[in-house]
C-alpha cells in the first residue's frame, strides 16, 4: 500500500445596538511581569544588533520558566473578566462535538480510518473487515494516556498487510516514534524506533525504510538544531540499534533525505531536499544487491515527484519548465532530460496540484482560482472525465494502489465539514460514504470571491464568508486571516471556530496572497525570499478593500494568521499598524535574524533567505523581522500571541521575545497579551480540551476587543 503524498512534503459580529461602544464592565489593570533587558549584541557584517530579550531562547532556563508563568497569569486574569468567555465556550463544545472521521485507508480486504467521537481528545482507529463490516477500535490512544497528549497515525502497511507502522507523537512536538502493531491480533510488536522527525516509513519486505535525526543532545530536544538526516531500514523484530545506514550525506548535514517505495517494491527513491523549496531524486533498483543510487533529477531548483511507474518508466509531477506543473514519463533507459519526450498531462492554466496513479487511471486533482477541481484520465493522458463535486469547495485523497478499482476522497467549503465519497473508478460515478453533521445551518450562510488590487497592482482574490443578508455597512467586524508562503493554497475548507464568528454576523476573509501555492510556482516565488514584503503588501491591500468597500472599519478589524502566517501578522502590525484594531499572531516567526538556528529553521532558508548568507539578504530581512521592527511609543492593535511549550518547529521563543518588545513599546490601553499553552505543540495532535480552549479564548479577546457587548447563542 502507497502513502507517497504523506512523505513530501495548518473570523465580524451582529450589533445588538446601533452604537459600537466599549463594554462597561471594568477591567482587570494590566500589569506585566518585568522582562529585563540587557546589553546583548548580534553582529551581522560588523554591524551590532541589540537583542535584550535573547535570554528568553532558553526554554529551559529557571528564569524563562518563571516569565512564561508570569505571563498566563496577566493572561488569564484578563480573560476572565469577559463576561461572555464561558459563554464562548459553551457554544464552541457543542459545535466541535460532532464526529469527524478519516478517509478509510484498504489495506488487504479491511479498511481502516480514525475517528473522533463528539469531545473525545484524540482520534481513535478503527478497522472494518470489510466496507459494510461493523468497525472494531483498532488503537484507542485516549484509553493509555488520559491528559489527551498522545496522538497515533498509521503510516504504512506490510506487503502482506500483516503489520502497520504507526507514528507516535506527544504534547504535540515534531519528534515522533515508529511502533509496529501485528494487524490480526492488535498486538503491539516490540520494535520501537525513536527520533523520527518529517521522514518518511516504508515497508519492504520484512522490513521497512525510514529516516530520522541523531539522539539530541540533552535540554536540546525542543529546540536544538536538526542536522544530519539519514536513511536506515530497519528489519521487523531486531533493536534500532541493528539497523542497517542505506543513506547519509554527512557532507549536507541540513539536506533532508527520505524514501519511498514504488508499488511493485522493485525502485527505492530517495528525496533530498534542501528545505521546503527544491529538491533532488536518485533512485535504486531493489533487485540489485548495494545501495547505490543513480540520479533522476540531480538539481535541487524544482520540486518534482515520482508518483508511481509502470515497470521501467517513471511517471513524474513536476514544475520544471511548467511553473503550473504538469506530469511526464522518464525512461529510465535513458533517463536525461534530453531524452524526455513524453507529456502525460501537459501544463495549463489551471494548478496540478496532485496526480494519482490508482486502478490503471491518473486521477487529477487542480486548482482553478483556488478551487478544486478532479479530471479523470488514461494512463496515457487521454482525458476521459470530469469528477462531479458538490460546489466551490477543496477536495483531498485519492490514495491508492494502481490495482485499485475504487478509492476515497473528502469534499469540504467554508460552510461544509469534510464529507467523504468513494469513487468507483471504472464508472466514474461517486457516493456518499459518510456525512458529516454539525450543529449549525449553513444555509444560513454563503461565500463569495472577491478580487482587489495589491500596491503593485497585481490582482488578488479573496474568499469572504458571511450570514445571508449582511448589510455592507462599515458596521461589520471581519476577521482577516492569511498565510501567504511555501507553496501552501488557502483553499475553502471548513473550521467549526468560525461558526461562532459567523452566528454573530461576521465575516471571514481570507486573501489569496503571493507565496501560496493557489496559482503556482510563479505566485510563489512572486512571495518568498526578497519577494516576501509582496505578501505584506497584499494582507495589508486586502484590510484597506475590505474598508473601502464597507464590508467593516479598522475599529471592527481583527488579522490572524499561525506560523508562517503569524509572522505576516507581526510584520503588517509593525509596518501598519492602525489597519486593524485586534492581531492575533499565533505560533509565528518574529526574529527573522535567528530563525534559522532553531530545530528545523534551516530548512526554511529556501523561503525566506538567511542573515547569514549575504549583507542584501540580512539588511531585507532586518528591514520586516517583526522583533526588530516595534517602534516605541506606537499605538499597537490589542494583540494575543499564542504558543505552546512544545512547539519544536517554530519554538516559543519567538513569541516571547516579540511580546516582551511589544509590552515595553506598546502605548496606549491596548493590550498585550501572551498565551502559553502547556502540553501542546505547534499545532498537530492537540488534544480537544485544549483546541475547545485556545479557540474560546481567541473570540472573547477579539469580540471584546472590538466592543462586543453581548453574544448571540442559538
């Protein structure tokens, strides 16, 4: 069973009167903890850079450990004194209490999916012998850790779908371990492999590839350095420590290296990547006895990727020479790119964002203005059918084995929680697997896409979600939230905290910025590197339509964005920051200068550049980095910065840092709130009493923070 798309690689308020006023209930006086400053210095280029707040990178520290508690404790005092917080958060329980279940994976004659039932913390695994079987609770993670930090995932399936690898992973950090569970019997198997980090696991034989990084050294776990990826297979009931190295490139240490497996187990491909943009395939025939591997794409300037063969022919989605993609087939007789003559499906103007190879068919998945759209062809290219969705909406899946004659996909919108259809591949025609049910109406709701321009005047669109009957007033509060970076499209997809701004007559905008991957590589690239203030540009364009045109008021703004998009709200909020009256950065970069010297930053540095690599890269990114950016004495939007004690990707020391800054240079009454959230990480794996949390938190600081007196509770 193939998993090859796991391995390559995240809200405006009805006014119950006709003024907006501040509530009158008082408030709790902000006092923040002190946050010393002291004399250290960076030097880039012989040039100094004050950085008072370095001593809050270490984590690990007594001091940084009292900070942080300091901080929760101005945080939470503030949170409640909102006398509509409990409120917030009786509402959202019960819209997340809904069961939301995985596309089902085949392996053999069962199925098997994940699911989580109404409140339950983590998703349970289930296995159906057979597609109208009774499901059995295959791995119950809920039932061995009751705190809701341990989340599992099956990754890959033995050849004779005796044995599934499953990942671990706790309090939500990157780092994860490999368990093996005997299917059958539901028995877990001795083997344990540890320090795994964005590899891959793939079965062979009795065995399976997998990548990982070095033991880190001790009080680095969380945020030291990753270098020094390598490849080893590991044979089914031996120590780790057995493991046979296939692959290390000790030369690269920060060259990522992992594997797949071709369906008929006869090539290993190997990826190495350089980061999140470009990167290089060698493979090997597996019937030959050394693990020497021969170059498909030596080059690290293109993203392309094998998604399957038909015995000695490749058949690979790439952007070279199509910054749209397209999919080719490479001979690997003669495997030079001279000899590249055949085009399966050619570039156009919609994105090919994905290519299947399932039941003798390619089944592709496009964008076309941000929407997905699937087309069904032959293995030669002939298109023989359009695959018939709901509406305006993203689709995922497709997964499969090339003997597959059926296969699942999930449709969802803004409006539309993931429903999930199986398609059956010779007709063509697709049913309702599963519905999912929420406790809302959407028809009571409806989207709309936008375009506007930018400050260079490029055109950019921009879905708006709303209830029916929203009146353009200048009135509304909107929340506006946006990534813009690595390739990433912002697709309609379906969040059951959004309900709770919609129900109180909110709109939800979410730009299509440069960076994204919503109209290829050109639109990336027009975002990343000396390109990025593009994305700053286009966010802050997107506020200034959305005014303009009275959909709200930048009293009624809110800008939201994690990660990637955390560090857009740091940097609009730093160069504009009268656009919005609330910032909601969560997870986010803020010290553009270090970055890279954290956990996995390096692989980043082909999307953002480094203050290491040229002075021209360091005086561009010195010129956004939010840290270096706050200007004292500015009238700052009320602002909550979120993270989490385990975030090994981009570690809580941005956030700290940024908000010690923002709290000194903050004026005004605005406040500055930092939100530590313990146990959990950047994102993936959060438990459910804590997403019900951090969501609830996140409307009563913004509803407050507008003037929201009151709440509207179906």
């Amino acid at each position: 069973m193939t998993f090859k798309h796991t391995i390559l690689a995240s809200f405006c308020i009805l006014l119950l009167s006709t003024q907006c006023k501040r509530p009158t209930e008082k408030q709790v006086a902000l006092h923040y903890p002190e946050s010393k400053k002291t004399a250290y210095k960076d030097s880039y280029f012989d040039r100094s850079i004050d950085d008072p707040y370095q001593w809050l990178e270490d984590d690990n520290s007594a001091e940084t450990k009292e900070w942080v508690i300091a901080q929760n404790e101005v945080t939470y005092s503030y949170l409640s004194q909102i006398p509509y917080r409990d409120k917030i958060k009786q509402r959202f329980t019960e819209l997340y209490d809904y069961a939301k279940i995985s596309k089902p994976l085949k392996a053999g004659d069962n199925y098997f999916f994940s699911k989580k039932e109404g409140l339950q913390n983590q998703y349970v695994i289930y296995m159906q012998r057979g597609i109208d079987a009774q499901p059995e609770v295959f791995i119950d993670p809920n039932v061995d850790n009751s705190k809701g930090t341990d989340a599992y995932v099956l990754s890959d399936f033995s050849d004779d779908n005796q044995y599934v690898t499953v990942t671990l992973t706790q309090s939500g950090s990157d780092w994860k371990t490999i368990k093996v569970m005997d299917v059958e019997q539901k028995k877990w198997m001795p083997d344990k492999i540890e320090w795994i980090k964005f590899g891959s696991v793939r079965w062979y034989k009795n065995g399976f590839f997998y990548s990982r990084f070095p033991t880190p050294e001790e009080g680095q776990k969380l945020s030291g350095t990753n270098a020094n990826m390598k490849v080893y297979y590991h044979q089914l009931g031996t120590n780790q420590s057995k493991d046979a190295l296939v692959y290390e490139d000790l030369d690269h240490p920060y060259i990522y290296n992992y594997v797949d497996v071709t369906d008929d187990n006869r090539f290993l491909i190997l990826y190495k990547s350089i980061g999140t943009d470009g990167r290089a395939i060698y493979y090997k025939d597996l019937t030959k006895a050394n693990w020497k591997f021969q170059p498909l794409f030596a080059e690290f300037d293109h993203n392309p990727t094998v998604i399957g063969n038909i015995k000695d022919q490749f058949y690979v989605l790439t952007d070279q020479d199509a910054p749209n993609y397209q999919l080719i087939a490479i001979d690997l007789k003669q495997p030079q790119k001279e000899h590249w003559t055949t085009t399966i499906l050619p570039e156009n103007q919609s994105i090919l964002k994905d290519v299947s190879l399932v039941g003798g068919k390619l089944l592709a998945t496009y964008l076309e203005n941000a929407i997905g759209k699937v087309k069904q062809f032959s293995i030669t290219g002939e298109l023989e059918k359009d695959i018939e969705l709901p509406g305006m909406g993203t689709v995922t899946g497709f997964n499969g084995n090339v003997d597959d004659n059926e296969v699942f996909y999930t449709y969802s919108s803004f409006t539309q929680p993931a429903n999930i259809y199986l398609l059956d591949i010779p007709s063509g025609q697709s049913k309702l697997f599963y519905k999912t049910q929420v406790q809302f109406n959407p028809d009571q709701y409806e989207s709309k896409q936008v375009h506007y321009k930018s400050l260079d005047s490029t055109e950019i669109s921009m879905f708006l979600v709303y209830k029916k009957g929203m009146q353009r007033n200048g009135a509304n509060p909107c929340y506006l939230y946006g990534y813009g970076g690595f390739n990433i499209a912002k697709t309609p997809s379906f969040d059951p905290s959004n309900i709770i701004l919609l129900e109180n007559g909110g709109i939800y905008a979410v730009p299509n910025i440069r960076g994204g991957g919503e109209y290829g590589q050109t639109w990336h690239k027009a975002g990343m590197l000396m390109n990025k203030q593009n994305v700053f540009d286009d966010f802050i364009a997107a506020g200034e339509y959305l005014i303009r045109e009275n959909y709200t008021s930048s009293d009624q703004l809110a800008i939201g964005g994690g990660s990637n998009g955390g560090l857009l709200v740091g940097a609009v909020m730093a160069q504009k920051p009268e656009l919005a009256k609330v910032a909601l950065p969560a997870v986010g970069l803020f010290d553009m200068l270090k970055y890279h010297k954290f956990t996995l930053g390096r692989s980043w540095v082909s999307e953002y550049g480094s203050s290491e690599q040229s002075e021209t890269m360091f005086d561009y990114l010195l010129g956004y980095s939010p840290y270096h950016n706050l200007k004292k004495g500015v009238e700052y939007p009320a602002t909550m910065i979120t993270t989490a004690d385990h975030d090994d990707r981009v570690v809580p020391a941005h956030s700290f840092k940024f908000g010690a800054r923002l709290q000194e240079y903050q004026k005004g009454n605005n406040p500055v709130l930092v939100r530590v959230t313990n146990s959990a990480g950047h994102g993936a794996g959060k438990p459910t009493s804590i997403i019900i949390e951090e969501q609830s938190d996140k409307w009563a600081f913004l509803f407050y923070n507008i003037g929201l007196k009151n709440v509207v509770y179906p």
